[in-house]
C-alpha cells in the first residue's frame, strides 16, 4: 500500500506542478496595523502600502492569541489554539498532533520547494523549527537576545535596553540578512523549473526596538509621545489587562509602576522606526521578485502573528484580547486576481490563510483546517465571513508544556463589536464579560456589556463565542 504523503507526491506531476503559481509567504513579528495603508498617519511604510495597492486587504483581520509561538502554530497547521494545546512559547505543536500537515509541508507534498528564512515559526527553542515543512534547511531561523543589538553596551546574552539606535547598515541586523537571503534564494528559484514556497520572517518591530539610526531620523518623536487612548477601558475587569511582563525583562523599563514620559516617547518612536526598518527590507526582497520577472506567477501573502500594545490602556506587549493585541495586517496578491486595491473590512483570521493560499494556487485543501478560503473575496464574490475569534489564558504564562490555563478569555470580533468572555478553564464557569462597539471608528473606552441597548447583539454574538468554544462556557454563569 502507497502511504498518502507519497501517493500525493506521485500525483503532483512536474509538468502539474509547474503549471502552479510560486508563494512568497511574508510573515512580520508584532506588528500592529500601524502601517500608513491601514490609516495611520504616523506610520512609514511605503513598500507594504505599495503591495497593499495591487492585491486586497483585509483591514480587519485577527490573530487566534495574541503571542507569537501558538499564534504561528495555528496559522501553519490551520488550527486553533485549544485544537493544538498550545498556548505558550515552549510546547511545538507536533507534541500534541504528530501527523498534522503544515501549510509549507501541504505545498511540498504538491510538487513545491519550500524554504524559510528568518522567524516563521517560533524563534528560539524547539518551536523554531520543523523539518517536516522544509525542501531544505532553513535560514535564519534561530536567534538569541545579543543577535538582536548592535550597540556594545546592549550585548549582554540578555535583554538589555528595550530600544536602540545605532549607526549601522541594514545587512548587521538580523532582518537585513534575511533579506539577502531572500534574494539569493530567489535568484535560485529563477533558475528552477518547479514553483517555490518561500517563507520569510522579519522579527522588527519585536522589542527591542533596534534599528539603524537612519529609520529613527525618519520619525518626529513629539507626534509619537502620547498613545491616543492611555487607560484601560471604563469597566473592564482586571483579567483584561497584563503585568507587562514583555517589557518590564528590559533594563531601562522599571520592573513595577509606571514609565516616564520620555521613555513612552522613546518606546513608541523605537517601535516606529523598527518598523519602518523592516518595511524596507520587504522592499528590498519584493524588488528583486520583480527584477527577476517572478511578479506575474507569483502569490503573495503577508501577516503579521500579533499587535502590541505601545502605551495604549497602559499596557506594553501583546497578550490581551483587545484590538491592538489582536488586529494585524494582512494582505494577499494573486496574479489571477481581477481587481486590485480593494479593501476588506469585514472581520477575518489568520487561520483563514492555510485555506486561502491553497487556493489561490489550485491545491486540494487537506482535512482538518478549521478556517475558511477568502480567495472568493479577492474578486468581490462569495460569501463574506464576518468573524474572528481570539483568546488568552491568565495569568499569563509563557509555559503550558506540563499544565493547562487557570483562566481563558474567549473574544469574538466582527465589523462592529467585541464580545468577550473571561471563563475558569477548568470548569467553563463564566468569570466576567466585556462588550465594545466600534462605531465611529472608537477604541475600547467603555466596557458596555450592561448596556441594554446592546442585548439583543450582545446575545447573537455569544451564542457564536459558546459555538465555537463548545460546552466549555455554557455552564455557570455571571449574570
């Protein structure tokens, strides 16, 4: 009997798989939709915005956990977070779903070379790699803390200042170097006869926010001082917000309290700049895709694995269930799409992109995926999804490979509101609730869930959250 992964390969024929577009596969780490295409008028980030204008955007799109190791596992395996069990940084996901078939390893299976370079899965430890998915050896996709500074007094082996600008080239930072990378193997590909799968991960704007001096200077820091809303929202329960465990393991950020305002201002003009950094280094590996002549048989896809809180409801990192942990850019650009330039704003998630990539590029899609394919959308037709669905466990942890969550807020988003439960994972029992309209384009100020002009969305939104949850919340509850 011929084992299915082989059978796979024997279908997938040469002159198949060659007929079969590539896939740049670009993943960006902790970056938020402070990018000039999304609205935000800081932002400097010509390259995605340039990319943004030949494909579609999905201007609403959510994480499933806002922290980067589970967070990359559901995206590549096309699975939730509670379907893995992974919820922290050091379990992989092959602990608990040996057999399970990546998004790479899918493409590889149909006749593609794949190759990473640089943070696709997770960075460090075991999570950072997984062969199954690769053609060849990744690139790039390990690193430690003293990788990440350039400055002399930064390079400990550890965390040391939580912002840095030295006078540098691009390629001495780790994300230039991936860059080089990318054009050498795209160079390579050129030369080949069978479509690619090539992944590249850039790790700004990640703390530290560590980037050549030339990308500060781009940023005035007085229009970046003040985050526009600096208090958790009016009524929120304390579950919601985090210890800013992230920032506080810095050396220049005060273990407990508050920050001074000129370290906010500092922060936020770093998290700017680092992220203005890696813009032009996807600049720079998207103009060799078009010297080459890669362009018009080539998918692209680009998102970001979380947001990040910088100062807004006095919280600094990810791991919270508000749109700033959880709303991240994503885009997709296809050579068979029609229309260009449009923009999404109905809610999504990145476990949507498995599903959409293999359409995209004609493939089955294997059983198990737990999103859906957005291509119809790419061209205005099919049906329009309108939901995402986030969680994180408290307290936060940044280990669950012998124990699971004490508590989880499940969160479910859609073009308008933000419905979110905060439930005792042992027993379902429904701790506290948040609700928040957008209307107006308004952050999270108020927590209006005993608002009965809200209960009749209030309840529809639930009866989805506890659908897709399950039994677990469909116990005690607080009201």
């Amino acid at each position: 009997m011929i084992p299915r992964c082989l059978l796979i390969l024997l279908l997938a024929t040469p002159a198949q798989a060659a007929d079969r577009p590539n896939v740049l596969f670009i993943v960006v780490d902790d970056l938020r939709t402070s990018v000039g295409i999304f609205g935000d008028k800081l932002a400097i980030t010509p390259n995605i915005d340039t990319l943004c204008s030949r494909g579609t955007v999905f201007a609403n799109a959510h994480c499933q956990i806002a922290i980067c190791n589970p967070s990359r596992a559901s995206v590549m395996t096309g699975m939730r977070p509670d379907t893995l069990r992974v919820w922290g940084l050091k379990k992989h996901f092959r602990d608990e779903k040996l057999d399970v078939v990546t998004l790479p390893q899918w493409f590889k299976q149909n006749g593609y070379h794949t190759h990473s370079i640089g943070k696709i899965y997770h960075g460090s430890g075991k999570p950072s790699t997984d062969p199954p998915s690769w053609s060849d050896k990744p690139e790039f996709d390990h690193c430690e803390k003293i990788e990440q500074y350039m400055l002399p007094e930064n390079r400990t082996g550890g965390k040391a200042a939580g912002s840095e600008s030295a006078e540098c080239q691009d390629n001495d930072h780790l994300d230039g170097k991936a860059a080089d990378a990318a054009i050498r193997k795209l160079r390579q590909f050129k030369k080949g006869n069978r479509p690619f799968f090539l992944a590249v991960g850039f790790r700004k704007p990640h703390m530290p926010f560590s980037a050549p001096a030339k990308y500060w200077a781009m940023h005035d820091r007085a229009k970046l001082a003040k985050p526009a809303n600096p208090h958790m929202p009016e009524g929120a329960p304390s579950l919601a917000g985090h210890d800013w465990r992230e920032a506080r393991g810095y050396t220049d950020i005060p273990n407990k309290g508050p920050m001074s305002g000129e370290k906010i201002a500092e922060l936020r003009h770093g998290y700017y700049a680092a992220t203005s950094f890696m813009d032009a280094q996807l600049g720079r590996v998207l103009g060799e895709l078009r010297q080459l002549g890669l362009n018009e048989n080539t998918v692209i896809s680009l998102y970001s694995d979380h947001g990040f809180h910088v100062g807004e409801h006095n919280l600094w990192g990810k791991l919270t269930n508000y749109d700033t942990g959880t709303k991240v850019p994503l885009l997709f650009v296809s050579p068979s799409q029609k229309t260009k330039g449009q923009v999404i704003r109905q809610a999504v998630e990145l476990l949507d992109i498995y599903p959409t990539l293999t359409d995209l590029c004609g493939l089955k899609k294997p059983e198990g995926l737990e999103g859906v394919s957005l291509a119809p959308l790419l061209d205005n037709s099919g049906p329009v999804k309108n939901f995402a669905f986030s969680q994180f466990p408290r307290p936060v942890s940044y280990n669950f490979t012998k124990s699971s969550p004490q508590k989880m807020g499940y969160s479910i988003r859609d073009d308008k509101y933000r419905y979110t439960q905060w439930v005792d994972f042992r027993n379902g029992e429904v701790l506290a609730e948040e609700f928040y309209d957008y209307a107006g384009n308004i952050p999270e100020l108020k927590n209006r869930v005993d608002d009965p002009r809200h209960t009749r969305v209030i309840e529809k939104l639930k009866r989805r959250l506890e659908g897709l949850v399950g039994d677990r919340t469909k116990t005690k509850k607080r009201r």
